[in-house]
C-alpha cells in the first residue's frame, strides 16, 4: 500500500538542504523502484524549496518511517515536521485505479 511523505523544510535551511542534495539524490536513485513520484515543494515564484513530497509504494507505515529516516535530509535536520499518511492511488500516469 502506497503512503504519501511529505516533509517541511525549517526556515533559514536552504543552504543545509544544498549541502546534502548530492547525497539525497543518490539515496532516491537507489531507492527509484519503490518510488511511485517524488519532489520539492517550491515557492510561488519557483526559487526556494519548502519541502518535499513522496510518494512512497511500501508495505507498511514502519518502511515508510523508515525510509524518510534514512533519507540524507532528514539525517542532516532539514526537516522541521515529517507527516506521513496512507495513500490509494485512484490516478497516475492518467491510468484509472478505480
């Protein structure tokens, strides 16, 4: 069952958060066959990251937790709040799965 990730940066960490890109990166490509999507939140105006989101194909809430805990972001305190929620795909890719 699919879980939705989303992150929240803390504010004054945009540098914290380009320190560790390379490493978060890396960690999301070796991670790319449970990822159904993932990506930054961004500002109205495209220039600044707020947070993230993931969409995250695992069996249970703990593999969830513990892949946002492994995620280099989170290892370097970017992160101000974490909430992660069960998700039901009912479209992607503009397939229905109803």
């Amino acid at each position: 069952m699919p879980y939705l990730i989303e992150t929240y940066d803390r504010p004054g960490h945009a540098q914290t958060r380009a320190d560790h890109r390379p490493a978060h990166i890396a960690y999301l490509d070796a991670n790319k066959a449970s990822l159904l999507a993932c990506g930054a939140k961004l500002s109205d105006d495209g220039a600044a990251a707020l947070g993230g989101v993931y969409l995250l194909d695992v069996e249970t809430r703990a593999a969830a937790e513990a892949f946002i805990a492994a995620d280099p972001f989170t290892r370097a305190g970017l992160f101000e709040r974490v909430e992660i929620t069960r998700w039901r795909k009912a479209y992607l890719d503009g397939r229905s799965y109803l």
